[in-house]
C-alpha cells in the first residue's frame, strides 16, 4: 500500500504535537531507545547510537516510500521529546502476514510513561490515517503480557486478531474493528 506524499502532516492535540523526524531529535530519540525501561516490553534490548540513528533514519523515509509513517511527539507545554507514534510498513517475518496493512506502533520516553500520551497520540494518528488507508485496516503487534499497550490499542479501536510468535517470541495482533 502506498499513500502520496507531499510533507509529513502536523498533527494537533490537546497536549501533543506530532511532527516530522528531524536531525535535531537524535540525542532523545538515542536515549529512548538505550532506556532499559522503554525497551523492556519491545524489544527488550537497549539500541546503540548507530542502531538508533538507523531507525530514526529508517521512520524518516518512510513517509516518501509509503506516504505515511511515525510522527515525533512533542509536549506542548515543556517542549519535550515524548516519543514517537504513527504507521509502518516493516515487511516482518510473521504467520499470519500482515504486510500491506499499516502497522500503527508507538513509543513512548520513560518520562512519558503513565500520562495518557500514547492514546492521544495514537488518536490522532488514527484520525488521520483511516480515511487515507482505503479500508484497510491498520494492525498492531505487541508483547501480550504487557497490558498498558494493549489498553492503548484498545482504545484506539484495535480488537485482539491472534495470539503468534515473532522472532521466537511470544506476539499478540490486534487489528482496528472499525
């Protein structure tokens, strides 16, 4: 699936504002990324400077490849780094597939754990993304013994799909009900 792109949108809500990934926001995108807390439930390995600076790198191309991708969150009010959220098309290896369905994901600095940052986030982003997807519904991938995502994508609409494995690792998919 390919959107066209023009410029990665600014996205407006109470408290955040998503942005495009900008050279800028590599010191606090590095340090989410090298935070044992923040990865615990992702990855659960810290990344490097260079893994950090390739996945940032690899969030900025996406929205000319795909016409979507993951915004940089902003708190409003201090002017923060608080993560990041949006849609990916991350080609996993994974039964079932969901290639060719935006994945929506979001990542949150440790500071911003617990505020209800995630959901509004997500809200936008949803918001902006499912009158662009064309009916398809975006999905998402998550440990499923970590229930704060899973609230999350609860609230934003997603219903569980199917308990699998990703990378020998336990995986729950949740795709959007609507």
């Amino acid at each position: 699936m390919q959107l066209r792109f023009e410029a990665v949108p600014v996205l407006h809500t109470e408290r955040l504002e998503m942005r495009e990934v900008r050279a800028a926001d590599f010191m606090d995108f590095a340090a989410m990324w090298a935070d044992p807390v923040v990865v615990k439930h992702i990855t659960g390995v810290v990344s490097t400077r260079a893994e950090s600076w390739v996945r940032m790198m690899s969030l900025a191309g996406s929205w000319p490849l795909n016409g979507f991708g993951y915004w940089i969150i902003i708190e409003k009010i201090s002017g923060r780094f608080a993560g990041i959220a949006g849609f990916g098309e991350l080609k996993r290896e994974i039964n079932p597939s969901i290639e060719g369905q935006p994945e929506a994901g979001w990542v949150l600095a440790h500071w911003a754990h617990g505020r209800g940052f995630a959901t509004e986030a997500m809200g936008a982003a949803m918001d902006w993304g499912l009158p662009r997807f064309g009916g398809i519904k975006p999905v998402a991938i998550m440990d499923p013994d970590y229930p704060a995502t899973r609230r999350v994508a609860q609230k934003c609409g997603f219903v569980e799909k199917e308990l699998t494995t990703y990378k020998g690792e336990p995986c729950l998919i949740m795709e959007f009900a609507g």
